[in-house]
C-alpha cells in the first residue's frame, strides 16, 4: 500500500473520533485510550520521540522546555492502538527513514511530497508533546521555589508563560490534533528549515505551539519547523531558525 493510502486511513480516522479523544483527554488527562483514534483496544505505547531517532539507545535523554527535567525517550510515551501505532504512524516513519536514507541533503533536495511528509511529521511529533504535557504534573519550576499545590497542575497549564489559561491550553491540544487530519501542507513549506548536519550526536529542543528543531546525526539531516508562524520566503524562516539554533547551542556550551 502507498504512503498515501495510509494518510488517508490516518485522516479519516482522525476526523471520525477527534471530538471524543480531545473530549476525553481535557476530562481525564491520563484517560487510557489511543491518542490517534480513541480506541481501548489493542493499546501499545506510542514513543512520543521515535526509537529509531535514537538508535534504541536508552541512556539518550532530551530535556522538557518547562522544568528543565532530562528524560529518557525509552521511558516517554503514550497510549496507541496496535493499527495507528505501527500500520499508520509507523508506516510514516519508516517512509521517512527510508527517504533519509536515500537523499544526501549536502547536494539534493527532497521531493515537494517528501517535504509535506516530514511537516506531517513534526506535527505528530508536537501533537505527542501536547497529550504528554496534559498527563505530567509539574515538578518544579526551574529557579523557583516549589510550591506543593501547583505540583499537581498538568505542565500544559505553563506553556508559554504563567498565565497561559486552560482554555487556551485545551486549544492548542484540540488545534494539534486537527492540523493532522489536514491534507495537503504545501502552505507550510516555508516554515520548514532543512539543514545539513556534520554533528556526531543527537540533538533536539522544542518549544510547545512554537517550534522544533531536531538533528539526525546519522543522515547528516536537521530539520526546524515552525509550527504556528508563517513566512513570505523561505530566507526569512531560515534566519529565524538559526539565530534560535545558535542561542540553543551557546546556552548549551555554557
């Protein structure tokens, strides 16, 4: 079967049951049921950063945007049913990966088709980020003290700045998972950054409704994705990328 007969089994089942998982999801944050499809069955755990990113090392970390907290990608995940898990969204990766492969970024371009699958990719990736921060509390604040009864507020409830609302929060959740169901991204191009990587190392930092930014060391490939803001040209979203890059990086190597 092709990559786009699977989108479209991914689509309709995104548009059938959004309603009743994001429903579900804002009622009970925790609630055990796929976060693609809203089934019960045939759960699996979904890594919300896929295991091949990290070459099945399960000592590699990625740090939380909101308090600072290191994880292991092993150990990060989310409920998915066996169909959406490994026929759907694995399907998409395994595509990707094998695009990766197969075009060397220092002198050839991806294909238009290519660059939509990737957008719809990240995308996934920030909807993942999105059930995840409803279903964790918040730890600590970082530099702040720890006050116990705001230890027991979803991250989400942080996203941005301390006064970003529940509604607001529930929002983007909703907003997250609709921009799946949407076919064509060939208005989001722009917002995409490719770029070629000579690093030895994993690397990735992402900021809620905002932006990603993840290095695939093996295929010599980096992508940063905007995920809310638009761009006339592409020039412009990359000088925009890689001043955020090169602020990460220096706060990383002080």
């Amino acid at each position: 079967m092709s990559i786009q007969l699977k989108l479209v089994q991914l689509r309709k089942k995104i548009r059938a049951n959004k309603k009743k998982i994001t429903d579900a999801i804002i009622a009970e944050h925790s609630a055990e049921m796929c976060i693609i499809c809203g089934s019960q069955d045939q759960l699996t755990r979904e890594h919300v950063i896929p295991q091949w990113v990290y070459n099945r090392c399960t000592k590699r970390t990625f740090e939380t945007t909101t308090n600072g907290i290191y994880q292991t990608y092993n150990k990060t995940t989310l409920p998915a049913c066996k169909d959406c898990n490994s026929n759907l969204l694995g399907y998409l990766e395994r595509h990707l990966k094998h695009e990766f492969e197969r075009v060397d970024v220092s002198h050839q371009e991806f294909t238009h088709e290519t660059l939509e699958l990737i957008i719809l990719w990240l995308e996934t990736l920030e909807y993942k980020f999105q059930v995840l921060d409803l279903r964790r509390n918040l730890n600590k604040v970082k530099g702040a003290e720890y006050i116990p009864f705001i230890g027991k507020i979803p991250i989400a409830m942080f996203q941005g700045s301390m006064d970003t609302s529940p509604a607001k929060v529930f929002s983007n959740f909703r907003s997250a998972l609709q921009v799946l169901s949407v076919k064509s991204k060939a208005d989001r191009l722009n917002s995409l950054c490719i770029i070629h990587t000579i690093n030895k190392d994993f690397h990735f930092f992402h900021s809620t409704n905002n932006f990603i930014f993840i290095e695939l060391a093996e295929f010599g490939i980096a992508f940063f994705y905007f995920y809310k803001q638009s761009f006339d040209d592409h020039s412009a979203a990359t000088e925009s990328a890689m001043k955020i890059v090169e602020d990460h990086y220096a706060e990383t190597d002080t």
